[in-house]
C-alpha cells in the first residue's frame, strides 16, 4: 500500500473521513479549540460596546449581538465539520484561524461605516450592525472545533471521548473569555485596542499554525495583505474619544460658550457643565429640575440631595453653588466618568459632594430612612434604559429614604407614543401619594424628549406659574391620570422599558 501524502491522514472507507494515527496531541487539541472559543466570547461581549453608540445599550442590544454569535457558531460549527469531512484538515487550521482573526480585525471599521447608517433604529437595525460585523468571524472562528477534533480521531472507538472532550474545553474557553472580559478586560482596556489585540493575536497564532501545519508555507502576499488588513482596522476612525466600562464618551467644546462643556455618551447629549459659571443650566430638563426644586423646597436653604446618575455632575454642582451648606451623594455606576469628568467638567469632591461608584439598586438597599430631601433621578439615556432603576421596588425605596415632604425628581427620555413615560409615571404612583408630569412644550413627534416627573408623599406645590412656557408643560391631579390612561406600572417581574422605548 502507499503511503499517504505529508500531513495527510489515511482515509476509512466506512467513516468516509481520514482517520488514522491522532494528528495533533490531545492537549494542543485543547488548547486551540479552548483560546478560539475565548476569542468568539470576547468578541462578542465587545461587540456589546461598539454597537452601542448607535443603537444604544439596551436589552434589545444584547439579543441581537448574542443571537448573532449564537447563529455565527452554529453556522461554522456546521461548516467546519463539513469541510473537516472533505478534507484533509492539518492545512486548513492555520488559515482558518488567521482568517478568523482578520475578520475580528475587519469588524472595527465595518461597524464604523455601517453603524451612522442605522443609528437609532429598532431590532432590525441591531440585528443588521451585528450581524454585518461579528457574524463572519464567529462563523470562522467555530469552524476550528470541528477540525480539531476532526484531527484527534484515531478511531471511531473514542469519538465520545475525542468530541466529549474538545467540547468541554470550548466551553471553558467561553467561560474564561466571558469572565475576563466582563471583570478584568473592559475595566482596564479601552474597547478598540482590546479588539485589535485580539486579531492580531488570533492572525499570529494561526500564521504559527499555518507554518507548522501547513504542506505549503504561507506566501509572503498573503502575510503581507494580513498586515495590511490589520494597519487598515487600527486606523479606522471610532466615534469615542475615551471607551468608559459603560459608554463611548467624548466631551465637546461648545463654540459659542468658550467655557461650555457637553458630555456626549454614546449617541447621547447627556450632560451640559460651564466651567465658568455652575448656575448655568443649558439643558431644558435641569432647568426643569430646578424649577421643580425651587417649588417644592422654596428658597435657599441647603438641602441634602441623592442623585441616581452622575454624568457631567451639572446639578450638584448648581446645588451648592445656589443653596451653600447642600450636601450632595451621587451614585454612579461607571467609575471611568468620574474620572472623565474629573479631568475634564471640573469635578471636585469633598464631605459636600461625595460620589458612591457602584450600581445605585444595591446601594439604595443600604441607605439610612428619611435621609434626603430631593432625590434625582438622571440614569436614562436615549436609547440605554436601566430598567431596574425604573420599578416599583426602586420607587418604594426612594420613598423610603426621602424625608417628610422630599421629591423625587426624575427625567425620562420618550418620544412619539411616549409609552415608557406613562408606565414610569404610574410607576410612581404606586409608591408616592402625589406626582405631577412636567411634559414638553411642543410635540416632537417620533422625535426623543425629555420629561420630569415629579413626586412625593406630600401633596405637590407645583404649578405652571413655577415653569417657563418654553421649558414645559405642567400637568398635575386628574391631568396625569389621564397622561397615564391605564399604563401597567414597571415592577421587578415586569419592565418591559426597552421595548416600550424603542417599538412604536
């Protein structure tokens, strides 16, 4: 009999695949297919974060990149198998994952140009970004396992143990990329450099592959076009200035306020500092807030105030600097804008504006009774909803650690059929005796806007002579029964807020 070619294995007449003598040892076996598997985890959690800039963070954001992977992995998975089958698949390992990491490498500028184009849109549009940046080298990476094990079989006697086994190092692999990147990675690597560095190590691991596995050596064209590629990718434009563990942040000069500042998270204005003057308030909805403030608690006397949501810190700035002696807590869930806004909106700390990093569910839960007399709740932002901040259970809380006669002061961001808005405000009424609705002076149609809910356990003092006409729309007693027209309150077993938010 001849013998067979260089790295090819005899073929099994009844398998119809090549069998034989195990081509790659168990444990490099394992580990190739463990560090793919971590690859498409990795990808897949930063691909959370570069979409969101343009279809924002939401729940809906997080179905479509992972059911995107999750169809990426079946596919290749498939793929690889077939292919495996076909052929003999010592060459094609080191291609593949090179291939692979190429294609991670391409996913930066693919979402940089497809991302405007399908800014703001609904579960389509997140399921098209995804799908047009990380589902090729989901697909391609998956194809490794198949291969691999492919290459393991020595017989069909211990297929079981063979596929048993890679199966259970990918799924290690998943675990380890999702554990790392979720705790370590995003905490301490800004997104883009963590992507680039994943596909150029996948691309340096399989040209290795390819050299050692190969029967044909990988040309220098082909070496020199993943260099290209890879140049290529590190140069694309991102739209951040500075990846934070939650948001793509940037902080723009405003050109006809030298001393204006807006912090821009995501696809968001979110926040509005002068440096100069803190009792400028640029937004309409902080002048809401202050209006509201000044109506409920009239005045100047000091005030302690909790903020849920620190962003640029424009309003405990504007406390202290309208009511001296307020004390300020803010519960900020991002620690890298309270560095950004350190560095940059001219946030300073101290026993009068202290700052909690943290998530603000948990640390409601260890607040002291009756300690605040204005809670303010600035956590929505566009198309990124913290539905757990927005139940009842949170509600009740806040009422809980608000003084005699303290408000809660919320802003909600809703547009056209403004269904969120109304299930938060009947949200509120669960938990607060009164709540009053300061509403947009126009309507701006599918267009966002910003509402401020106002409530507490004392009756409100508020009233339309207390709002600037072009600032709002007071709607109080029988008016909010009917903004709400029978709105199911949010609770912690039902918050829908993202689909209310983005499905009209």
């Amino acid at each position: 009999m001849a013998a067979a070619p260089r790295h090819q294995m005899p073929r099994d007449a009844g398998s119809g695949g090549y069998l034989g003598a195990a081509a790659m040892s168990t444990r490099a076996a394992a580990a190739l297919v463990f560090c793919t598997s971590a690859a498409v985890l990795v990808l897949e959690i930063l691909a959370g974060r570069l979409v969101a800039p343009y279809v924002g963070v939401s729940i809906e954001t997080f179905t479509g990149v992972i059911g995107t992977v999750l169809a990426g992995i079946a596919l290749g998975s498939a793929a690889g198998g077939r292919l495996a089958d076909q052929r003999d698949a010592r060459p094609l390992l080191g291609p593949t994952v090179a291939l692979g990491g190429v294609l991670a490498l391409v996913s930066l500028p693919v979402v940089s140009a497809v991302g405007p184009t399908v800014a703001g849109g609904g579960p389509g549009a997140i399921v098209v970004l995804a799908a047009t940046a990380f589902f090729a080298p989901a697909a391609v990476l998956s194809a490794v396992s198949p291969m691999a094990a492919k290459l393991r079989l020595a017989s069909l006697a211990e297929t079981g143990a063979v596929v048993g086994g890679l199966s259970a190092a990918g799924t290690a692999g998943a675990l380890f990329g999702t554990f790392v990147t979720g705790f370590l990675l995003v905490a301490t690597v800004a997104t883009r450099p963590l992507v680039l560095g994943l596909g150029a190590g996948l691309v340096i691991a399989g040209v290795a592959l390819w050299w050692r596995l190969g029967a044909r050596r990988p040309a220098p064209g082909a070496l020199a076009a993943l260099l290209i590629v890879a140049g290529v990718a590190g140069a694309a434009p991102g739209p951040c200035q500075e990846h934070t563990s939650y948001y793509c942040a940037q902080v723009e000069v405003d050109p006809s306020r030298p001393s204006g500042r807006t912090l821009v998270l995501d696809n968001l204005r979110h926040s509005y500092v002068d440096l100069a003057d803190p009792t400028h308030l640029e937004f309409r909805y902080v002048r809401l807030f202050a209006d509201a403030l000044d109506a409920e608690l009239s005045g100047e006397q000091p005030v302690d105030a909790l903020h849920i949501g620190g962003g640029g810190f424009s309003f405990p700035r504007y406390l202290a600097a309208t009511r001296p002696g307020s004390t300020s807590l803010v519960l900020e869930l991002d620690a890298g804008l309270v560095d950004l806004a350190t560095r940059q909106l001219g946030l300073e700390t101290g026993p009068d504006l202290q700052v909690q990093v943290g998530d603000a569910r948990t640390a409601l839960a260890e607040l002291g009774d009756e300690r605040f007399d204005v809670a303010v709740g600035d956590a929505f932002g566009g198309l990124s909803v913290p539905w757990h901040l927005a139940t009842v259970e949170v509600a009740e809380e806040l009422a809980r650690v608000l003084r005699p006669g303290g408000v809660y002061l919320a802003n909600v961001i809703d547009g056209g059929p403004d269904r969120l808005v109304r299930a938060e405000t009947a949200t509120l009424q669960e938990a607060f005796a009164h709540v009053a609705v300061i509403a947009p002076p126009t309507s701006a149609g599918d267009a966002p806007a910003n509402y401020v809910l106002v409530a507490s356990r004392a009756p409100l003092a508020i009233s339309p002579a207390d709002v600037a006409s072009v600032d709002g729309v007071v709607l109080t007693g029988s008016a909010v029964d009917a903004f709400v027209d029978g709105a199911r309150p949010f609770t912690d077993d039902f918050a829908p807020a993202d689909q209310l938010l983005t499905r009209r």
